[in-house]
C-alpha cells in the first residue's frame, strides 16, 4: 500500500494527482469559525471560503474515477457578531451541483460531548454530503456496513448480516483526553471508525482515498486499516510527524476491530481496547 502525505496548498497540490485515479475523497474542511489551525486563518470573507471549496471540489472531480464518490463534511456555524446560524452544508451543495456532483445521501451525524449553549438550542449534529459522479453508477457495499436489528436476538441477523445503518450515525466526537492520549494537537480530529465506515462501503480493498485537508491523518490511518492506499494533503507541516506515528500505531488496528455487528457499546470497548493497545506497542519500542 502507499501512503503519500504532503504538505502545501492541496489547491495546488491537488493539481499533482493524475486524472480518474482516486475513488474516494473524504474531507472535513476548516469551517471558517476562528479554529486555530496555525498556518491556516480560518476566518476569511464567506466568498473567498466558498471559492476555495470549489476549487477543490472542482479537482476531486477530475482525480475521481467515473464510480468515485466526494464525502464532504461540513457544520451549520454561528456567523458573525449576530451568530446567526449558516447552514455550510446547503453551500456544500450547490458547490457539488454546479460541479456536476449528484447527492445521493447528506448524512447525519451525531454526537454529544460539545459545549452548551445558553442563547440558542445546543448544536449536536454536523452533515456529511455523499456526492457521486455518476447517480447510476458508484459504489456502495451495504452489506460491509449493516449494524444489528433493534431487536436484540433477531434471527434476520444470521440471515443478511444485520440492517441498514440508515443516514443518521452516532459517533463520539475525538476529546481532548482522547488527544492526549495520542499525543495530537490538531484541533479537530475525525472519529476513526466512522472514516472506516466511510471506506468500507464506497470503496473496494486497493483502492486509493484522498484527504485534502489531511490534519492529523485520520483518513489515511483508516485506509491503512482497511487495505486501501492514502494520499493526504495538510497546509501545516507540523501534523506530518503526528499522522505518520498514527500510521504505526493506530493504522496497526486490526479492520475486524471495526466490524458492524456489534452494539454501539461493543463497538466502543473494542475501538478503545485496540487503540491502547496500539499506542503501548509504539511506546514499548
């Protein structure tokens, strides 16, 4: 497998990847809130920030093969001195639409630990849009994701291998306590399973995955995990050292590890379990 993290403006780099070679790209670009991503300001004119996420979606068009699919996650935000909410996802949209991108899903994701608001409903969920160049020809392996029946014990299990997870998902998101423990200090970090889940059902194994804003490199350690190759492009060249030690310890996880049949509990416990496990191989060395 190949493992190809640069750093640089992936606007340009991306101009790098020969034409119909990625089958997926997967990214959660900066919102534009103020996060401190160092190099990167993210607070610049909604204009300008709507460009550049045309422009690379515009090349992750060119660089996806005809089945290729862009999962592009991306946060109602508060704007302004008013804070009134701007739903990024609905640009996201029309930035797929006027790339010729058909939406096949705009997935919702959940989760709890964040901070409270006292002005406002407290946001709990952020958007991952599906897109697909060709609506009638993409990948999707729905038996590789299938999670178990409500009902506990339900023999259908056995028989298919569980249900649908449908377009709604509950990922915890990455803690700070979670980040210590790796030793990450990129602000935002992707929960690892839910890449997997990603990878295994719009992707075949050899396939190659792209990240252009890369960060910490959960996307190419969840290709690792799952045999496909991973090309990731981060503007800050401080998260190279930390994604490449990721692909020592947590891109040695088992893909079992992620496997759908278990309760969320389950699920959790063992992620945990191999995680530690990984890190503690890395230190023992």
């Amino acid at each position: 497998m190949i493992f190809d993290y640069r750093t640089g403006d992936c606007r340009e780099l991306l101009k790098t990847v020969p034409d119909g070679t990625v089958r997926l790209a997967v990214t959660s670009p900066p919102y534009n809130i103020g996060k401190p991503y160092g190099k990167y300001k993210d607070k610049i004119a909604l204009n300008d920030w709507q460009e550049l996420i045309n422009d690379v979606t515009r090349e992750i068009c060119r660089v996806l093969t005809p089945d290729g699919a862009f999962f592009l996650n991306l946060s109602p935000v508060p704007l302004g001195d008013s804070k009134e909410i701007m739903p990024l996802p609905f640009i996201g949209y029309q930035i797929f639409k006027e790339n010729g991108l058909y939406l096949r899903n705009m997935i919702t994701w959940t989760f709890n630990n964040m901070q409270n608001c006292t002005n406002r409903l407290s946001g709990r969920y952020e958007n991952i849009l599906w897109g697909v160049k060709d609506i009638d020809n993409y990948i999707f392996h729905l038996d590789d994701v299938r999670i178990p029946y409500i009902t506990k014990g339900d023999k259908r299990l056995d028989e298919n291998g569980g249900r649908n997870p449908t377009d709604v998902w509950y990922f915890d998101r990455v803690n700070n306590m979670t980040k210590k423990k790796l030793n990450l200090t990129h602000p935002t970090v992707y929960p690892l399973p839910m890449i997997v889940r990603i990878i295994k059902m719009a992707t075949n194994p050899g396939d190659t995955v792209l990240d252009p804003f890369a960060g910490s490199g959960t996307s190419l350690v969840a290709a690792k995990i799952m045999g496909r190759n991973g090309i990731g492009f981060e503007l800050d060249e401080r998260y190279e050292e930390e994604c490449r030690r990721r692909l020592e310890t947590e891109g040695r996880i088992p893909a079992s590890v992620f496997e759908e049949k278990y309760d969320d509990a389950e699920k959790t416990r063992r992620f945990q379990k191999a995680q530690d496990k990984a890190v503690s191989n890395l230190e023992s060395l």
